[in-house]
C-alpha cells in the first residue's frame, strides 16, 4: 500500500472527549502544575532562611489574589492527583475496569478532589489551618 493510502490513526479531531480521556490528560496537567509549584515553594522556604526582608517580600508577592487563585488551583491539583493516584493503585490491584465501574470511580474521584479542596481552602481562611 502507498504512504498517501494507508488509514490514519484515529486522532483528537476523529475522537469526541470522554470522561477517561478528560481525567487521563487532566492527571498529566496536574503531575506538571504540581512540579512547578514546587519551585514556588522552594522559593518562599529560602525566603524564610533568607531572613526578615526576603520573607517579607515573599509575602507580599503570595498575599496578592492572582497568586492566591494560582494558589487555590494548585491545591486543586494536589487533590486531584492525590484522589486519581488513589484510583490508580485500585486498578493496580486487578479491579475497577468495566467501563461503569470506571465513570463511577472517575465520578467520586472528581467529587473527593472538589470536597476536599473545598475543606483545605474552608480551614484556611477561617484560620484554622494556623
């Protein structure tokens, strides 16, 4: 068969979106997000070993509502990963793969990612997290 003539493998413009594909490539996204943040939290650690000025400045750069929104998301990231990790070690054991058990398991892990970023953000700004 000719290089122009042989079928195309199925691709992004062919495939409409499914949940296991959204989640799949959702876990990936946070596996980065969660990388990078941890540059910011290298840099506000070496703020506080760096002294009173340094620590101050990190503050301030923390404390203004873009970066606590970034903030806000990147504990949705950490949930997220955590909850789908979770999931993923289930399907290590050999169980949850019939496609119903698999939505159901995406479902929960998707709703205990939200609820407990909901909780970590709710103990936060109530000041309980101090």
């Amino acid at each position: 068969m000719a290089a122009g003539k042989r079928p195309l493998s199925p691709h992004l413009q062919i495939y409409r979106p499914q949940l296991t594909s959204v989640l799949s490539i959702f876990h990936r996204f946070t596996g980065a997000a969660l990388s990078a943040g941890l540059l910011l939290l290298a840099w506000w650690l070496a703020a506080i070993a760096a002294g009173e000025a340094a620590y101050a400045t990190a503050l301030g750069v923390l404390g203004a509502w873009p970066v606590k929104i970034l903030l806000l998301l990147g504990v949705f990231a950490f949930f997220y990963h955590l909850c789908n990790g979770i999931r993923h070690l289930w399907w290590d054991s050999g169980r949850g793969f019939e496609i119903p058990q698999v939505y159901r398991s995406g479902w929960i892990m998707l709703g205990a990612a939200v609820t407990l970023s909901l909780v970590a953000w709710g103990l936060l700004l109530s000041g309980g997290g101090a």
